[in-house]
C-alpha cells in the first residue's frame, strides 16, 4: 500500500544535519559513490553580515541541496569540475548550520510482500525493478513467519521491516537478515512515525482485544505495547478492538488505526499512546481494513471489508461522509491509492460478500464530489483463489500498481501498461507493496556563529550658533564601530525642541520624515563598519525661543553591542537679533522754534541683542517746514528722505548719525515733529522716539530789514509782505550783539500798514557816538501784545549784515 511518508529523504536530513562532518563521501552497498564538502564559510566561523556565500565541491554534475538550519534553501547543480556556490540570506543573530547535501539518484526498487508462498508457507518479499518489470532478489523469511502483512521500508536507514505472526523481522534493503523483533500476536500493517524514529505495529486480536507495540528503529527494540481496546467508561466503554492498517497526520501528533472492532476508526494521541475517539460504528455492516490520509492530512479515506461503502473523514471535525458501493454489491474493500493531483482515488475490489470469488477491477472516486466514476480499473481475471489486495503508486512516475493474483498491474491514469507489469516469480496474492528510492547522498555541515550586533554611536553637532529668524543646520553622525554591518531599517530620531520650527531633513542613504517636532530617519541601505552616515536638519528659531536649548538625537538598530553610546545630547544657544533708534536734538525736544533758528538732530542707533548685525540702515525725513543744512556723514536726500548705510553693529555697538536743519517762515501756527526708522538684515523696520519743536508763525512776513550809515546817521529801513494781527513796531540799538543791553530807539510805536504789509524807514540821528559798529534789532508788536524780535543788523563802515530772526 502506497502512505504518504512525511519525511523521507528531507526526514533523513532534519534528523542528521547537525552532526555531518564538513566533508563527507557516501559508499552505499549497491550505491555509485558521491561525495560532498563545505570550503566556507569554515566551522566556527563568525559572521557578521545577515547574508554570506556558501562554496564547496561534490561530485561533479551532481545535484546539491543546502540547507540552513534543516531548511532547504536551493538546489543547484555542482560544476564539471565539482564546484558549487550558493548566496544565503536571512541569517540572524546567534548559531546556524549550514549543511550540504549531494545525491546521485540509482532508481527505485519495489517492495512486494506475500504472507504465505509456496514453498515452505513463509512470508515473502520480493524486490522488483519497475523500470525493467523484473524481479531480482526474494527474501524468505522462516518457515514460522507466515500471515503477515507488516512491510515498510525505512526511508533513512538500512531497515526493511517484515511482519509475520511471531514478530517483525528486520533485514536490509538488499535482503540480508539482520534480527527478528519478537511480538505476542500477528502483525497486521503498520506506519513509521513521521520523524521515522518509531515503528507502530498493530497486533490482531484473536482474544478481541486489539494493541499497538511500538517499536524504536534504531534499536529495533520494543519500547511498549499498549491496549487499543480500552476506551471510555459506562456505556462508552468499547472492549473489542483489532487494528487493521494505520496511518500518521503530518505533525506526528495523531495516528488513526482501521478497526475490524465495535467501530471502524481508531484515533490515537501519539504522545500519550492512548485512544483518543472512536468513528464509524456500523456493526458488522462496516469493517475497517486499509486507511490513507491526504498530503495536507486533512481528508482520511477508509476502506472496509463490508458495509457497501467507502468512508471520507474530515479530521478537523471528525465529521465523515458514507459513500456507497451499490456495484459490485457487498464488496469487499482493500488496497486505495491516490492520484498524484488527489483529484482520483483508486480502490481495489478483493472478492464480493463472503465468498472467495476473486475480482478483477479498482473503483475509481471523484474525491471533489464523493461520487463514483461511471469507468473503472480492469485487468484480466485473477487467479481463482487469490485475488487482488494491494495498490500504490510510483513515487517518480506516479502510475498505479495493484498487486492481483496472477501478478502487479501498472496503470497510467486509466491506461493499463501491460510491458510494465509484473508476473513472474509470484506465487500468490500481493498484500502490501512499499517503495525504496535509491540514492547515493552525501551531506557535510557546519555550524557559524553571526555577530549581527554593531555598535552604533550618534554625534550631534551645529555650526555656530544659531540665530532667531534665520535658517541653522544640525548634522547628526551615525558611526558603525562594528563588527557589524548596521541593517537597513535603522533609525534615527530627532524630537527638536518647541520653538524650532523644522524646514527639512535629509541624508544620503537616509529616508526621512517630519512630524510635527519628531523628525525620523530610516537608514535605505545597510553600512558596513567603521563607516558614518550623516543626517543634516534645518531649523529657524523663532522669537519665543530661549536664550539656549538641548537638542537630543537617538539612533535605534537591532541589536547595538553598546546602548550607553545610542544618544547625544547638542547645547545650542540662541541668539535673538534686537534693535533700537533713540532720537535727540538740540535744542531739547519741547522747546519752541521760530522761523530762522536752526535744529540740529541726532539718531542714536545700538544692538540691544544677543546677535551682530548686519545691513543696518538708518532712515530720517527731513522735518516739514525746515530746509536742510547739513548732515553727519554726509548723505543726499532722496525724495526729502536722508538715508544712511551703517553695515554692520557689534551687539551692544551704537552707531550716531545726525543733521542739522533751519526752520522756514510760515504763516499758520505749527509742531515740527521727527521721526527716524532703522532696520537691519535680521531685524524689522523699528520706529524712533518722536522728537516735537513747537512754531508759532510771526505775524509778518518780514521781505528785508537793513541799516546803513549816512554821515553821523543811520538810516533803517524795512520791508513786511504780510502783517497779520500786527500793532506795530519798535527799533533797538546796541553797541554789541547782545540784544539784552540794547536801547530803544522808538520813542511811539510806528503803527502797521494793513495786512498787506509795507514799506517802513526811520532815520537814528543819536547813533553819534565816535564807534566803529552798531547793532539794530526790529520788534513786532501784536494785537495780543506778544512780541517778535527780528535782527540783528549790524552797521560798521557803511557794511550791512543780513537780517537774523530771534525771539
């Protein structure tokens, strides 16, 4: 009978991998030589990369399978001159095996057993080539080993396991005797585990009372026989059992037992060797005799000596489907095999009923829909006393064998082979085949130990310091001391303080984002050691900054050997551009002016910040109703705008500029007001103090005043445009320019001429005294009595000065 056997050569390998040595050669009995080594990485070698090359040499042109911890990573094909290389990737942190497999494939044998052949009655087995339809060797066991129907050949080791009535019996692939496992009762067929480690052999139950001897295949020993009749209590309890065939779920956890007891399938717990559930209790109507599970071991199928059907299991729900056999009627079930795409399962017909007519003929079941076919398997009739049992499938070709009386028929779908069938050298009736792929492996390992740890260290720097309103980097170094690469995937996190407003963040090889204040960046690219990678993030801060802030960076990986170096820490301190214009004159703010007098200004310009700067620019228009005299340095107004460049200022520095302007005469009551503005590459447009001169306008509009001497006289004459509110005028004279010791020269006030202004003269007979100047001043007197000093005008030698106006 063809089982899913879970391990076969990869069971072999996941068993034995860690021990191999780092080269090793195959010499097989029977077998072609192969052989097989690993040139690095060497045993014990320490990697410290996630992924390195494997090289070696096997037998040239053979296939070879590396593995990393007992998992296939590929299979290539080893050079003509018995090279190989693999790339492995996916190592991680700690020990690993890597291990190579070479195999020369020498065929598959057939394994065909008959409990009772003709000579002497034994239990024999006769191992056939299927490429050839021939039969090369027979094994016969004692003539006291007759009726067994145990035939495994162990996938991993040199065993070849025959059951018989008195025990198994154990012989090597080839046939030769190696020693007999002696059971109380009959063998009835059995399953190794999937790890191959067991054997579980079903014994009959002559007494009714069925039990399992397990068997361990490197000792060939029993290791206990437990009762598969007990089970439950009350009125659950079952007390007749007899295991027919039984088969293992993938993960070795669960066995299921065909059962000619009170029910027809047994499930046991492998683990705790006990009955687990019982399935399928139809009396005498259903009688478990062959079982096989899928390749997922999500469907089991039971065949059954009676009852008129097949039975579909689900073993997630223990749940079955009945599926009838209405032809031939009473049918009694045995050898099932499986399609190689599942989509057909092929059931052998042993004879009909309880008669010992043999059939000729398999069922064929849709395994989609659990219906019958309406075509089945034919072959010509049997023998008339042994018919056909056992059915399999080829593990290469996936054809059908059924082993019937009169020889094993090869089917290809549900096409019959006939040159590939076999016949002679059979005596009777096949009860149970198994299969043998022979093939030469080799397998060399070695164990590495990957160091993915690397000490990443994280600098964070600026340069200078940075200023309020203008746009500052931070470089933040990531150094890989090793011995590691440093993994894609590692980051770096950047929580900038409040305050710094962030504008972008980048790096070479480095992903980055920003959220909010946390800036992330994602390392694109793995770094060897002993290199850095850097991040640069731009900020502005912002006026509600501090005087300084601490900048903290971290850089996160996998495994970091040092963890006291993953942070740093950067003090920056901030500076905050500031600007003031402070605005002074003479004469002081307040004081009065009139039309005449000079103001001169001076605009006092300092950094009150924490921060030099640059492009400072003082800017003053020149006051209403004044005319400019001069300035300090010297500047041309613009549009009536003074200007001044003054570049740079230290912090703390003051910068004075200053100009100097005459007051106009005009005829309505006024303030001159001054306001400066300064500015700076880093700080905004700042306004000055606002300076005030009060005008009040004279209430004439004075065109000249002169004096000139003529003889031992002085002749004063003057000219008004305009008199507004005027009574009328006096005239001063002195013998110095101070007006304070000066004498009036008016005896009667001279009375205004209108509002139009005038033409006036008077004539100073008393200016006869013998000096060489005199000074004259004119005095207006107003309606109100308020009065406005003009002069003074000097006369010396005939010369004449220009008229001053002073209050």
């Amino acid at each position: 009978m063809h089982r899913w056997r879970w391990f076969g050569l990869v069971g072999l390998l996941l068993g034995l991998l860690s021990g191999l040595p780092v080269a090793a050669m195959d010499t097989q009995d029977g077998l072609p030589t192969v052989a097989v080594g690993i040139a690095s990485p060497t045993a014990g070698q320490v990697l410290h990369a996630p992924s390195t090359t494997v090289t070696g040499t096997a037998t040239a042109g053979s296939p070879v399978t590396v593995w990393l911890d007992g998992q296939v990573v590929e299979t290539l094909e080893a050079g003509a001159n018995g090279q190989w290389s693999l790339p492995v990737s996916g190592l991680t942190h700690g020990t690993h095996t890597l291990s190579a497999t070479s195999t020369l494939d020498a065929g598959t044998w057939l394994y065909m057993l008959d409990p009772s052949c003709a000579v002497g009655r034994e239990t024999c087995v006769r191992i056939a080539d299927p490429d050839t339809a021939t039969i090369h060797t027979t094994i016969h066991t004692s003539p006291d080993s007759a009726g067994g129907e145990l035939l495994i050949a162990h996938p991993t080791m040199d065993r070849l396991y025959i059951g018989h009535s008195t025990g198994v019996d154990v012989y090597t692939h080839d046939g030769t005797f190696i020693t007999r496992i002696a059971l109380p009762k009959t063998v009835r067929m059995g399953a190794l585990t999937p790890n191959g480690r067991e054997l579980w052999v079903p014994q009959d139950a002559s007494d009714g009372r069925g039990g399992m001897a397990v068997i361990d295949t490197a000792t060939n020993t029993v290791i206990t026989i437990f009762d598969t009749a007990v089970y439950g209590s009350g009125s659950t309890l079952v007390t007749a059992s007899a295991a027919q065939d039984l088969v293992f779920s993938p993960d070795g956890q669960t066995a299921y037992a065909a059962d000619m007891g009170d029910y027809s399938l047994t499930v046991l717990d492998v683990a705790s060797r006990t009955v687990r559930s019982r399935l399928i209790r139809e009396g005498d109507a259903a009688v478990g005799r062959r079982v096989l599970l899928n390749q997922a071991g999500t469907r089991l199928y039971l065949a059954t000596r009676q009852g008129n059907a097949l039975y579909v299991v689900d073993t997630a729900t223990s749940s079955f489907t009945r599926v009838a056999v209405s032809n031939p009627y009473r049918p009694q079930l045995e050898g099932i095999v499986l399609s190689p795409d599942e989509s057909k399962l092929y059931v052998v017909v042993y004879r009909i009923g309880d008669s010992f007519t043999p059939q000729n003929r398999a069922l064929i079941l849709d395994t989609a829909t659990n219906q019958w076919l309406p075509t089945d398997l034919r072959w010509p009739q049997p023998n008339p006393v042994w018919g056909a049992r056992a059915a399999t499938r080829h593990p290469v070709t996936g054809m059908v064998y059924i082993g019937g009386g009169n020889g094993v028929m090869v089917f290809d779908g549900e096409e019959r082979q006939p040159a590939l069938e076999l016949a002679a050298g059979l005596d009777n009736s096949v009860y149970e085949f198994d299969w043998l792929r022979r093939i030469a492996t080799a397998t060399a390992s070695v164990t590495v130990r990957v160091d993915l740890s690397s000490d990443l260290g994280v600098e964070k720097t600026h340069a200078g310091d940075l200023v309020v309103g203008q746009e500052g980097t931070y470089t933040i170094a990531v150094t890989n001391h090793g011995p590691a690469v440093m993994p894609a995937g590692t980051t770096i996190t950047d929580d900038v303080p409040d305050d710094l407003r962030v504008v972008a963040a980048s790096g070479a090889h480095w992903s980055c984002a920003i959220t909010g204040q946390t800036v992330t960046c994602t390392a694109t690219v793995a770094m060897p050691a002993l290199e850095t990678g850097t991040v640069q993030i731009r900020v502005i801060p912002e006026a509600a900054a501090g005087a300084s802030v601490i900048n903290r960076a971290c850089v996160d990986t996998l495994i970091d050997a040092n963890p006291t170096n993953d942070c740093d820490d950067d003090l920056t301190t901030i500076l905050h551009p500031a600007l003031a214009i402070g605005k002074r004159s003479t004469p002081p703010n307040g004081t009065a002016v009139a039309a005449g007098n000079t103001i001169t200004y001076f605009l006092d310009v300092t950094n009150t910040g924490t921060a030099p700067l640059t492009g400072v620019t003082v800017r003053d228009a020149i006051p209403e109703a004044t005319a400019l005299i001069a300035a300090d340095p010297a500047v041309t107004p613009i549009d009536g705008v003074l200007t001044w460049e003054l570049g740079d200022l230290a912090v703390g520095a003051t910068r004075t500029v200053q100009f100097q302007v005459r007051v106009l005469p005009i005829g309505t009551t006024v303030a001159i007001r001054n306001v400066a503005q300064a500015d700076s590459d880093q700080t905004s447009e700042q306004d000055s103090n606002l300076l005030i001169h009060p005008f009040d306008p004279t209430s004439i509009s004075l065109v000249s005043f002169d004096a000139v001497a003529t003889g031992g006289m002085v002749d004063l004459r003057w000219v008004t445009g305009s008199e507004v509110n005027t009574l009328g005028f006096h005239l001063y004279r002195s013998t110095t320019p101070n007006r304070n010791e000066a004498t009036r020269v008016t005896t009667s006030l001279i009375p205004s001429q209108g509002a139009t202004g005038g033409s006036y003269r008077l004539t100073d007979a008393h200016a006869t005294a013998p000096l060489g100047q005199w000074s004259y001043w004119l005095e207006e007197v107003e309606l109100n009595g308020q009065t406005t000093w003009y002069g003074p005008v000097t006369v010396r030698m005939h010369t004449i000065y220009g008229p001053a106006v002073m209050r």
